[in-house]
C-alpha cells in the first residue's frame, strides 16, 4: 500500500520527467514569447490542483510539517546560479537582479525561520514570509516573459535543460508549497477541551 508521502515523491518525480521531455523537444523555445509563461502558470494550476485538494497527497504535505517544507525553501540559494550566469553574460542582467537575488533573499529567510518558534506572536513573520517567496517566483515569471518580448532570445537559456527545470519543475512546487503554508497560518489551533472533575459530572 503507498504512503501518502510515496505518492507525492511519485508525482514529483514523473513530473520531473515530463518537464525534461517537454524542455528535450524546444516547443518552448519554438513557441510564442508567452509560452513559457502560459506554461509555468498551466503546470503550476495543475499541481496545485493535485496537491491541495483534500486526500492522499495533501495528507503527505501534511505529514512533512511546516517546518520541513519551510526547510526546502533553503535550496532556492540556487538563485545564486543565475547570478553566476549573468556574470558570464549568459543571462540577462535584470533577470539576475530580480530572480537570482530575490531566490537568494527567500532562501535566507527560510534559514532563519527554521530557528524561529511556531507561535501566534511569530505569525506574522512566516505570512510575510510566504507572500514574499510568491511575489519573488511571481517577477520571476514575469521579467523573463517581459525579456522574451523585449529582447527575442535573451531567455532561451531558461527553456532548455537543466535550467528549464527551475521555472518548469520547481517553481510550481514552490508556489504550492507556499499556498499550502498560508492556508493553514501558525498559531491557527484550536484549544484543547478542559477536562471536566469527575466528582463535578457526577454531582451535575
């Protein structure tokens, strides 16, 4: 019988394979400036749709923690890459700023909110967080559909492997893990029902 997180390393998984088809035959490449954007956005509903309705992979994110999904956040220190990359003139400079720096930001944010306890005073905190890592994923998105329009080739490099897994693979899942972060806030808990004496239940 599969566990509810086996299923959800399967669908990550075949998702990654899809993604690598998808990048191995350039249709992104070949397509419209807005494909790639049109496809984050239709990869991204889909696995949100999966993930978040109430059952068995839902159960899985669930059974991760807060924590742990807070924790996998730290691997978008990836954004560094594309710094990297803009200093060898291999991607846009605005892209870099925006994408590379605002991955690194969240990733650093993560780091510290593992330290940080789960409370209703500390709410606040891993909201602004979550809405933070959204925009960062959502200009992201954006700035390469404006390059694609603006300068005709300066985001190829985005589509095709293994980059093309960052906004392809990852970023839907980032964005699912952060949508499913602020559906259930910290401190969102209901309090534990005062047991009644025995003597007073049985005096009443």
């Amino acid at each position: 019988m599969k566990t509810p997180i086996r299923s959800l390393l399967i669908l990550v998984l075949a998702w990654g394979l899809v993604i690598v088809a998808i990048s191995g035959s350039h249709l992104l490449a070949k397509g419209p400036a807005a494909a790639p954007a049109v496809a984050v956005s239709v990869l991204t509903a889909a696995f949100a749709g999966l993930v978040l309705r109430p059952g068995t992979l839902n159960d899985a994110l669930r059974s991760l923690g807060r924590r742990t999904l807070v924790g996998f956040n730290v691997f978008r220190i990836i954004g560094l890459y594309f710094v990297w990359l803009q200093a060898q003139g291999r991607l846009p400079v605005e892209f870099a700023e925006r994408a590379g720096w605002g991955d690194v930001t969240v990733a650093a944010g993560a780091a510290v909110l593992l330290f940080v306890p789960e409370r209703p005073s500390t709410r606040g905190l891993f909201v602004l967080w979550n809405l933070f890592g959204i925009a960062d994923l959502v200009i992201a998105v954006g700035t390469a559909t404006w390059l694609n329009f603006a300068r005709p080739g300066a985001m190829v490099g985005i589509v095709a492997l293994p980059l093309s897994l960052v906004p392809l693979w990852l970023v839907p899942m980032y964005l699912t893990i952060h949508f499913y972060l602020l559906r259930r806030p910290v401190g969102n808990f209901r309090p534990a029902a005062t047991p009644t004496p025995v003597g007073t239940a049985r005096a009443a």
